[in-house]
C-alpha cells in the first residue's frame, strides 16, 4: 500500500504542477489580450479623428472647388474684383459714402508723469 500511495502522492502533484502551470500561461494569454484591446481601442479613436479631419478637409475642399467654377465666369469675376476693390470701368463713376458729413475736431489729451523720485527707485 506503500507504493501505491507514492504514486497517487506523485500523480497529485503532476496534476497541481500542470494546473499551476495553465494558470500561469492563462494569465499571460490575458495580460497579452488586454495589452491587444487597449491598443485597439486607441487606434480606433485616432481613426474616428482623421475621419473627422478628413470629413472637414472634404467639405473645404467642396467650398473651394465651387468658389473656383464662380470665379471661371468674367461676370462672375467682375463682380468680386468690384466687391473688393475700388474699381469702376471706363465712363462709370465710383461714389464712396462716409459716415458723416460734418467732420469732427480732433481732440487729444496729453497726459504728463510728474516725477518725483529717481528712476532706480520704481521697485518700491
């Protein structure tokens, strides 16, 4: 009976060795998914950035390609260079409104520092 129970006491720790075993490589599978998550995770906000960036540079670059077929046109043209510019063509004649007829006098106050201590003395 001696021997027999050897060899149960041997196929015990066999058994406790290789369960300890599979814990400890569960455990290393899990800390490598979790490592795997977080960096998806991460990966997936900065995607959701860049798509929004991309959605934005889309949406400019649609304005801009509007702004250049208005602008292919003279009429068109014309108009913005008149828009921003004093331009008038041969014969017309260009009338620039002011605020208010009657200029007002200019009025300036002039503010004196009176000094009555040194100039190494501003510290105090």
């Amino acid at each position: 009976m001696a021997l027999g129970s050897k060899q149960y006491i041997y196929k015990i720790w066999k058994v406790r060795l290789g369960i300890g075993l599979l814990v400890v490589v569960c455990v290393f599978l899990a800390l490598s998914v979790f490592e795997r998550y977080t960096v998806e995770r991460e990966m997936a906000a900065r995607r959701d950035i860049v798509e929004a960036e991309v959605t934005a540079l889309q949406v400019r670059y649609d304005a801009l390609k509007a702004e250049v077929e208005y602008l292919r046109d003279d009429r068109s043209l014309e108009a913005e260079i008149r828009k921003r510019f004093d331009v008038a063509r041969e014969g017309e004649s260009v009338v620039i409104l002011t605020g208010d007829s009657a200029p007002q006098a200019a009025t300036s106050t002039a503010v004196f520092i009176e000094e009555s201590s040194p100039w190494w003395q501003f510290w105090r």
